[in-house]
C-alpha cells in the first residue's frame, strides 16, 4: 500500500481516497490471478515500455523494443504474451516458432508498420539497387522480407555504421532516418516519408512553450520526433534510453518527449523528480488498448490472438531480426 500512496493511480493526486483504494484492490487481485498463473501455465509476460504500470508490474520483462526482441530469443517458457502491438508480436514468433505467442490485444497495430507494401519497396530496391535496405522493427513480416537488416531506436545509428555498405535505404521513418543520417554522415542515405503519426504531430513551437514553463527541465526526446524538434533535445533515445538517461541524471527535471505512459513510470521510478509530458497529445492509442484483463484473459485461453506465420515467410522474415541481434549487441 506505501507504494500506491506515492501518486494515486486512479486520480493522479497524492493522497488516497475510497474511490481509488477500490480500484486499487481490484488491481492487486488481477494481478495476483496472473501471477500466480503465468507461473502455473508456463507464461511469459513481455511489455513494451508504453504499456501502463500495472501491466509492466505483472511483466516478466519491460523494455524497448530491441530489448524486447533480444529477451524473446531467451525466454525459456513455452508461451509468450506480447503486451504491445502487432510487430512486436511478430518478431517474437520469428525468433521463437516453437513457442505459443500471443497478442495480448487484436486490435494493437502499428499505423507506422502499416504504411508500405512490399510491393512499393521492390519498385525502390530496383530504383536504388546499390543500396542496403535497412528497415525500422516498427514494420510487417512482409516488408521485413525485402530488408537486408532490421534496426531499432535504440540500435539504428550502431548499426548503419556496422554495415560494410556505404549506401543505405532507410524505410519507413523519415524522422528516425534523419536522425541516423546525421549521426553517420560517411554513408548516404535514402529515405522515405513514412514515420509515427503519434511522434510526428510534434511541433517545434510546443517545445519551445514547454521549456519556457519548465526553464531548469532537460528535455528528453525519441528520434521518431521531426529533426527540428529533435535538435531542441538534450538527450535523444529510445523509450529505454530515456528513463535510464532519467533515472541517472543528477537533474530535477525532465520533459519528456515521447508516448505519455513513460512519463507516468518515471514518475513512480523518480518520486523526488518531476516529469513534465511534452504534449498532452503524447498518446499511443494502440498502445493503450491492451488492459490487465486481456493479459488474463490471454492466459486463461479465451482473449487475445495466437500469432500464425506462414513458415517461407518467417524464415525470410527472421533473416534480417537475427542481423539487427549480430550487429546491435
Ligand atoms: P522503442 O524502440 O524506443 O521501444 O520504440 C518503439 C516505438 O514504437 C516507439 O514509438
Ligand atoms: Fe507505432 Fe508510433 Fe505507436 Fe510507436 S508510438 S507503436 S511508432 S504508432
């Protein structure tokens, strides 16, 4: 119960009412089910880092998506439920055919995944065919089946580097592309005009609002953010990077520039520091459809969707994750 004082879950005060003290009974006794559970089944619980606190607290692991993959080579039951979207999922069924993955919410996509056929990027290959095509996890099994090496945020600048290629075609984030083409100007880049719908609507003129409200915050950003809002950053990263950067900093304040629920675990993480989200706008709604009852439901037998991939696919697909895995160690 301490904990749960630091900051009300239900009303975001500091105090602790009836209303919220309900809630968070109600909470505890859905997460002790899938504790016990998962244990029972052989379950493991991987979150991704936007998913909301009681999510993450039932989690066998938290964490950004390359970390997420990397664990999902590893993890040793038979059965993982992905707390995420789609993609995530996907990765995990390539690494693990074997196992029993389940997609803790149906409806959980990625827009930016979504955003190219396969098709489209053959034409591109073809049009720049001395480019490696390096492409953004955050895209289908399909369209991995045509790169020559997946990258996450937090892996893309290391791994661009890595390549023995000079020229790279970046699909489909132009905001992470442009990102990574400035941190690793001896190669060129290509890039598309794909990107995050939710990072994108980000502009310049909100993060100059905000760091006139917060004078002594740092501002800390994800590369899906537009160039012009990402050099205004004290600290650009993944969704990991950027609650480590947070945690350790010897600073008070922050502002954070990515999906709103990392604000909300920094803020449990960090009860001295203060956390100021960039834009209230901030949101992922895909992200927030998985809640703690899907991640019973998804144990018990009767919610979410086992992921099924053709094996010629797969094995085509899986080819450029274990590169990402090779390079980005
Ligand atoms: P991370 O790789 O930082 O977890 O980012 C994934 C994502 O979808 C961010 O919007
Ligand atoms: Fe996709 Fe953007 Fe949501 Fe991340 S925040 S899952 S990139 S839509």
């Amino acid at each position: 119960m301490t904990e749960f004082y630091k900051l009300c879950r239900v009303f975001k005060c500091l105090t602790a009412c009836d209303g919220c003290c309900i809630i968070y009974t109600m909470i505890k006794d859905l997460q002790q089910q899938i504790i016990k559970l998962k244990k029972e089944r052989d379950v493991c619980i991987l979150a991704h880092s936007y998913m909301s606190e009681e999510i993450c607290e039932v989690a066998d692991f938290t964490g950004d998506s390359y970390a997420l993959s990397v664990k999902a080579k590893t993890a040793p039951q038979s059965t993982v439920i992905m707390c995420g979207v789609r993609f995530m999922a996907e990765t995990v069924k390539m690494l693990s055919p074997q196992k029993k993955v389940i997609l803790a919410s149906p409806d959980a996509g990625c827009p930016m995944a979504e955003q190219f056929d396969r098709e489209v990027i053959e034409q591109v290959k073809k049009m720049y065919g001395d480019y490696a095509v390096v492409a953004y996890v955050n895209t289908t099994a399909e369209l991995k089946t045509v790169a020559d090496v997946c990258v996450t945020s937090s892996s893309a600048v290391k791994i661009c580097r890595a390549l023995p290629d000079k020229n790279i075609l970046f699909i489909p984030d132009i905001n992470l592309g442009t990102y990574v083409s400035k941190q690793v100007p001896e190669k060129n880049f290509k890039l598309l005009s794909g990107g995050c719908p939710t990072h994108a609507k980000i502009e310049k003129a909100e993060v100059i609002a905000a760091k006139r409200a917060h004078p002594d915050a740092l501002f800390l950003v994800h590369p899906e953010c537009r160039p012009e809002v990402v050099e205004l950053a004290d600290f650009v990263g993944s969704t990991s990077g950027i609650m480590d950067f947070a945690e350790k900093s010897d600073k008070k304040e922050f502002i954070i520039g990515t999906e709103n629920s990392i604000v909300q675990h920094l803020q449990y993480k960090c009860p001295e520091k203060r956390f100021y989200p960039l834009s209230k706008d901030l949101v992922c709604h895909n992200m927030k459809l998985t809640t703690l009852p899907d991640v019973l439901n998804c144990i018990l037998g009767c919610g979410g969707e086992e992921i099924v991939m053709e094996e010629n696919l797969r094995a085509q697909a899986v080819k450029c994750i274990e590169k990402m895995i090779e390079l980005g160690g």
